[in-house]
C-alpha cells in the first residue's frame, strides 16, 4: 500500500517501508518493518504484516498500521499497532500505540486484513478473525470486528492513545442460521469533508452483495456508547467469486492460469464524497457468461446506502483483479488494477489505471482509456518453486493495491501497485541467484486535468518506486 503527503510519498510492504519525494521518485528512506516499530516505541513483538498508510491532512500527519504476534497468546498474531508520524515529515520521527484485535479465544488467533480508513470523528480498523480449528468449533472462522477509535486520541499533542475507542465484535459460528451479517473484511469510509459521520461498507457474509451501515453517536473525542445502524444490502447484479488469473506462459502452458486474484472482498479504501461512496472489488460477473475477473465498482447513496451505479472494468480474453480508487473533491476518480491473459503480447501482469468524472445520478463516466503504468518483466510469475519450474502451492497476488488524491493538489492520484520483476538468475543479472521470483511496487501519478490522448501515447510522470523482495513472497493471511 501507499499513500501521498504535503512533499512525500510512503509505501509500505510486508517487510519494509520507503518514503520518496513525491516529485521526482527519488527514494529518501528505506527501512524494514521491525526497524520502523522500534524506532516509533513499539517494543512488543515483530513480524507484523498487512501494514497500511494514510496521510491524513487535517492533521498533516501520517498513520500506519500493522497486525503483529503476541507472544503471550501462542505467537498468534492478535495484535493490532498504529504509528502516527510527529509531523507531515514521515522522516522525521513517530509514536506508536497497540491493542488486541482478536485474542483467539486464548488459544491463539490472527486478526487478519486490518483495514483502516479516516473520517472528521474517528480512525475505523475493522478484522476478520480466524483461530485453528478444533473439534467444538469446527473451521476457523469467527466473525469480525470493527474497531473505531476517536480522531483526537491518536492524533494529539503527545503519543497517540486509545481513549474512548469502541470494539464491536460480531462472532460468526458456523451451522447457525442466525449468524448477524456485518460483512467480511470490514471497510471504513473516508471522508474529509466537515460534519462526517461514521459510514462502514464490506462484501456480505452470506451473500454475494456488498453491506453498508452507519455508526451512531461518534465524536472526535469518544466512540464510548456509539452504535451501529442497520445493515443494507446493496442488490448489486448477480456475480460469483473469480477464478485464477491467466499468463501468457508460453514455456509452460500447464501454468498459464495460477494467479490468486483473492476473493470478493472490497479489498481497498473507501471513499464519501459530495453524498456518495464508492469502492471496488473483484467478481466473475454471471451475465457475461465468461469466466474472467473484472474490477467492478459501485457507487452508493451515503445517507440510504441505495446503490446508485455500479459497472465492471474489463475485456474479453483477460482478467482483472486487486482494483483501488480514489476521488476528488469535484467527483473526478481514478481506479487502478492489475491485468493479465493470455496473449503473448499483452498479456504479462499488468499495473494500469482509468480515468472517471461522475455523472448527476452517480454513474462514471469514462475520460480516459487503459493507462499503462508498468508491465510486468516475465510471463510466468510464480512463487514457492525455481524458475521454469511449475508453480507450486498458493500463487497469492498482493492483497490489493491503493490509489490517493495529492492534499496539495486535489487533481493528482498517485496509484500503487506490484508487478512481477525478472527472475533470481545470473542471466536476469543476478549473480549467485538461486532462480526464484521476484517482485516490485510501481506508482503511476495520473494529474487529470492533462489532456487525454490515445492510451498508447499517454504522457505522465512515472515514478520507479521498485522494494524488491528476492525471497519467496509470503502468504499475507488468511480466507474464510
């Protein structure tokens, strides 16, 4: 994930964190994750993974967040940690804070994908929390919670706190047909503007469609006592979750469909602008008849939670997987996404973006064509075995990808996605390389005010933001 600032752009991996200079790319910063949380006060124990980063510029200050183990319940991963930055410097010192997310039902837990999102009232946190299975509770599923913590405890004069935060936990059992529905991966929105309410958003639990509801009773200084309104179903149209994605693969046709394009959670932030909230995920939609991922977005009424629009981003002979927006205060969006398929010449695993305005009854309207932002070195990516080697175990691709609008120029939407680089061997360059995969970050900035020309000869600022990691990817948590 990344995120722009007032001069800075910071990313974050399983891993290893950078800051650039927003302007030009070049890399100020580059630390790993367990250097980061010692120097921000976090004294608990490492491995933390799914960090995220947002700038939140009423504050002009940055938040990262991270799960982390706990070594006192099993070594699980129960914890929670978020690091506010002292200034809009995010070189220039933090403080941390931690809580448990889930405890696992004191046998060990994961309290996985915690998202994170920023409105006027508070900072939302929501995990999907699993636990090894055992014979009275079958599979390790249990449910969900949202954590929302008050703007003015993490964002104050000193170290950030925790004061007034409120954790609604919703368990989930399974074989029960009263089980509450607050959705799976549980998204907070975003929302800058004054007098914003907690809104949640989140692909249902028991049906493919998308939930939104309200939080009541919030202020900038206390969570204590809200409560969550009633759920929404958005009657989105009939899709199922998307198979693999495809490569060209041409050495090896038996792995030519081996990329993990996740499931149907709306994987990335969410964003309330001028009544209306929009997201994206990815489907295999029933009623084209093919199937093929696509990128489909939806826009909703962020009072009724009504479903305004909603559309899929894709083509015939491809898959389209890990979308991200974000929007502007004038409604124009960007959504950037991964592509790949089958063709030898197109079809390498692709970053690319599209431009949007919104129309009056919220639809989007397209402005610009496929924006190519990078593609991808090799056409047969895959993890846990050596090159030309078939791939073996869960071939995961990112857990999702993020898009931001510059705070100092409400016109340009710095877009963060992976690519697959070449592969660990002398003939890539690699002396002594033991032949595995690897990848890397790429950020496309798209300012949408640049006349549009044809996709092809589309001229941007391209920034080469590349942490590679040249060890085997790690899985980043895990599904229901």
């Amino acid at each position: 994930m990344g995120a722009v600032g007032t001069t800075q752009f910071m990313s974050t991996a399983n891993g290893v964190y950078g800051v650039f200079d927003k302007t030009n790319g070049a890399r100020l910063s580059i630390v790993s994750d367990f250097n980061f949380w010692r120097d921000a006060g976090y004294r608990g124990f490492d491995q933390g993974l799914n960090a995220r980063v947002m700038f939140n510029a009423d504050a002009q200050r940055w938040i990262v967040s991270s799960l982390a183990y706990d070594p006192a319940v099993n070594y699980s991963s129960t914890q929670i940690r978020i690091a506010v930055s002292n200034t809009a410097d995010a070189l220039g010192g933090w403080k941390s804070t931690s809580f448990t997310g889930y405890a696992g039902l004191g046998f060990g837990g994961l309290a996985d994908f915690p998202t994170l999102a920023i409105d006027k009232n508070a900072v939302y946190i929501g995990t999907s929390n699993f636990a090894p299975p055992n014979a009275a509770a079958g599979s390790i599923f249990r449910g969900t919670t949202l954590n929302v913590i008050p703007i003015n405890s993490l964002f104050n004069a000193g170290a950030p706190a925790l004061t007034g935060i409120q954790a609604f936990v919703t368990p989930f059992v399974y074989g029960s047909g009263s089980n509450t529905d607050r959705g799976f991966v549980i998204q907070g929105v975003n929302n800058s503007a004054a007098g914003a309410s907690g809104k949640i958003v989140a692909d249902s639990l028991v049906a493919f469609d998308n939930i939104g509801y309200a939080v009541n009773g919030l202020s900038p200084s206390s969570a204590t006592g809200s409560t969550l309104g009633t759920v929404v179903y958005a009657g989105q149209s009939a899709y199922t979750e998307a198979g693999p994605g495809r490569q060209p693969a041409v050495a090896t046709p038996a792995n030519r469909r081996i990329i993990d394009t996740l499931d149907t959670r709306i994987g990335s932030s969410v964003y309330e602008v001028n009544g209306r909230i929009y997201m994206v995920q990815t489907v295999n939609p029933v009623a084209d008849g093919v199937d093929e991922a696509r990128v489909h977005y939806t826009v909703l009424d962020s009072t009724t939670f009504a479903k305004l629009a909603e559309g899929d981003i894709g083509a015939a002979g491809y898959d389209y997987y890990q979308g991200s927006l974000a929007v502007n205060a004038a409604g124009k969006v960007v959504i950037g996404y991964n592509r790949s398929g089958l063709d030898v010449a197109t079809g390498n695993i692709s970053f690319l973006a599209q431009v949007f305005d919104t129309a009056a009854d919220g639809s989007l309207l397209p402005v610009s064509g496929e924006i190519l932002l990078k593609t991808s070195l090799t056409d047969d990516y895959h993890n846990g075995s050596g090159f030309g080697l078939p791939a073996s175990g869960r071939q995961r691709w990112g857990g999702f990808s993020q898009v931001t609008v510059d705070p100092t120029d409400p016109n340009s939407f710095y877009a963060i996605g992976e690519f697959a680089r070449e592969y660990n061997l002398p003939a890539f360059g690699h002396p002594g390389g033991t032949g595995g995969s690897r990848w890397g970050t790429w950020v496309g900035v798209i300012n949408t005010t640049a006349p549009v020309p044809e996709p092809s000869s589309w001229l941007m600022m391209i920034l080469g933001m590349a942490a590679v990691v040249s060890l085997t990817r790690r899985q980043m948590g895990a599904t229901a």
